[in-house]
C-alpha cells in the first residue's frame, strides 16, 4: 500500500513538474471570453434577433471562433467577439445584417471594434485567495485543537502540503491538457480545495 501512495505521488509530482514547463513555455489555453481578442459592436437602428446576428456571424468568422451577445442591457447593441475580425470580414457582415433587417449601416458611427486584453489564470483567482488562506488557518487550527494528540505534522504540516500538492496538481493537469482557461476554472478549483479538506478531516479522524 505504501509503495502504490509512493509511485502515485511520484507521478503527481512529475505531472506538476511537467505542467509547469508547460506553463513556462506556453502558458495557459484561454477560452474566447478570456483569451486576447477583438469585439465588435454594431449599435442597431431596429430591433434584431440576436440568433440571426449569431448565423451571421458564423457564417462570416466562423463557428468555433466567434461569441456572440447582446452588447447592453436595452437590446440595442450586438456584440460579436472574435479572435481576429479583419476589415473584410467587417464589411460582409455589415452587409449581411444590411441585407437581413433592410437598414443602412454606417461603419464609422454604428460600429466599435475594440481590442480584448487576454486575462491572466492568476487574477481569476487571486479575489479568491485570502479568504481561501483565511478558512485554511482556520481549519488547521481546529486540527491542532481536536487532533493535537496526533502531532504537529500531521495536523498542520501534512494537510497544509495536500492542498498545495492538490492545487498544484490542478493547475499543471490543465496546463497540460490544453483545456480552456473559462469561467468554470475557479470554480473547479474551489470544489477541489473543499474536497480536499474534507479528506484531511476524514483522514485525521480514522487515525
């Protein structure tokens, strides 16, 4: 048993080592809403149907690339984001949409193409981080209190190295598997913080 806890965390260790080069060398895989990119707002002069906008753009840009959604709260605006849209591409779909609806378009009032910075892994989380260290040193001071008679390493110091081997781990297996950086990644991270000190609990109370 303590051979196969060995090799597992070897190849966990590995696996961190590895997702960190990765990470080095090519940093993460942001998904469209997160990654560097162009958005292009059309101000509409008549109400539109932000599916038909969608085909259109689709059409024009491509499906796998291209998010599409309503600019503002008042319906007035379609929001096409892309991670390049070049000045043809533009013109066709303003065409396209002057074709669908009937209207005139004008390029240099009616649209906006601004440039999407690319997000940073670490600010998704960083808001995260204080109170996630602060439930931490709560949770390992109530260790120390219930399991003292265990000893310090394994109330404090084997738990603390868990959630840092877990995180790690995380963090390299998405590096690695290319698997976009969304707004799922916190969450997921947040899960696995939990999960795993519920399994520091379970463990220091079978011991």
């Amino acid at each position: 048993m303590k051979n196969i806890k060995k090799i597992i965390l070897v190849i966990m260790v590995l696996i961190i080592i590895a997702g960190l080069i990765m990470i080095y060398m090519k940093g993460f895989n942001y998904s469209l809403l997160y990654s560097k990119a162009q958005r292009m707002n059309i101000y509409m002069t008549q109400d539109f149907n932000i599916n038909e906008i969608e085909e259109i753009a689709n059409e024009v840009l491509g499906e796998n690339n291209t998010e599409v959604q309503l600019g503002n709260t008042f319906g007035t605006v379609a929001s096409i984001i892309s991670k390049e849209i070049t000045e043809e591409q533009q013109n066709n779909i303003i065409q396209k949409v002057n074709e669908k609806y009937g209207i005139e378009i004008n390029k240099d009032s009616d649209i906006v193409l601004t440039t999407i910075p690319q997000a940073n892994a670490f600010d998704l989380i960083s808001r995260y981080i204080l109170p996630l260290l602060i439930t931490t040193i709560i949770v390992l001071v109530y260790y120390v209190i219930r399991f003292r008679r265990q000893g310090v390493v394994k109330c404090i110091v084997l738990p603390a190295l868990r959630l840092i081997l877990i995180s790690a781990f995380y963090i390299s297996v998405i590096a690695l598997t290319r698997l976009p950086i969304n707004e799922f990644f916190a969450i997921c991270g947040i899960l696995i913080y939990f999960i795993t000190i519920m399994f520091n609990t379970v463990k220091l109370s079978k011991q």
